[in-house]
C-alpha cells in the first residue's frame, strides 16, 4: 500500500513492459507499448480504511474486474465502468507487494492479470487465480508514479 501513499496519478506497467491503458469507449482495458499516452495514466484513489484502491481512467471511468467471462480464457473480464452502474466493491483493489511490484487482488480473492499469447487473448487484461508459478508472476505489476500528490 506503501507505493500509493504518496501517489497522485501512476501508470501501471506488467512484466512484459506494457502498460495498462483504458480506450475512449469507457468500457474496454487492455495493454499497450506506449506508455506515454494519457490513457494509460490511472488517479489513484485511496479507499477508507487504507486497504484498498481505486484507479480511475482519463475518462472517469474505474478499473472494474467484472463477473462477465473471457471467451477461451480461465479469466473474468476487466473493463472500465461508470461508479453510478456498478457495485463499487468490483473496483477495490488490494495491493500485495512483492519487492517492488505488486500483485493487485479484488475482494473475491481474484488478480488482476495481463494476457499474451495470439489474437484474441494478446494484449487483454483478466483477472482470475494463477494456475501456475508462471502465471502467478504474470500478475506482477509495477507502479510508475507520474503525479506525487
């Protein structure tokens, strides 16, 4: 929780270099290169009581881990959604560092993690339990700090 003390804005990058960007449809999350773009910048809002987190899209939107499944994938849906439409506890995050990375865990338990592999599944973001020593440090993530508050 220590890395979001000081944190206005971040930028959220996996093991592969890629960073966690929202698209201007408000409704879809995926991972991208570039990591300069302002979509892929997150507001880091601190939940009452500290444990959790929120991040919040350029477009107003919140990382969201969603109970819709992911076509061919183990994995539920991450997707940006409006706090007015949705149970506001799908959007807490728990930060579980590791080093200086962070798994980032829903309230169910879930992880927050990047996909590869051919198209469909390259580039999506899920979240779900790792099934594997692999896929559990897949769901590393580092915090590029852009903003200090």
């Amino acid at each position: 929780m220590d890395l979001f003390q000081r944190a206005k804005t971040i930028r959220l990058r996996t093991v592969r270099d890629k960073f966690l960007v929202a698209y201007d449809d408000e409704e879809t999350v995926s991972q991208h290169r570039n990591g300069l773009s302002r979509s892929s910048i997150w507001t880091v809002e601190i939940i009452t009581g500290g444990k959790y987190v929120r991040f919040k899209s350029c477009y107003g939107t919140y990382l969201t881990a969603s109970d819709n499944l992911f076509p061919g994938m183990l994995g539920k849906k991450v997707v940006q959604s409006v706090p007015k439409s949705i149970d506001m506890s799908m959007t807490d995050w728990e930060p579980v560092r590791d080093g200086f990375q962070v798994r980032l865990r829903t309230r169910r338990g879930s992880f927050l993690r990047p996909n590869g592999g051919v198209p469909p599944w390259r580039n999506t973001v899920t979240h779900g339990m790792p099934q594997t020593s692999k896929t559990h440090e897949n769901v590393l993530w580092s915090i590029d700090v852009v903003e200090e508050l």
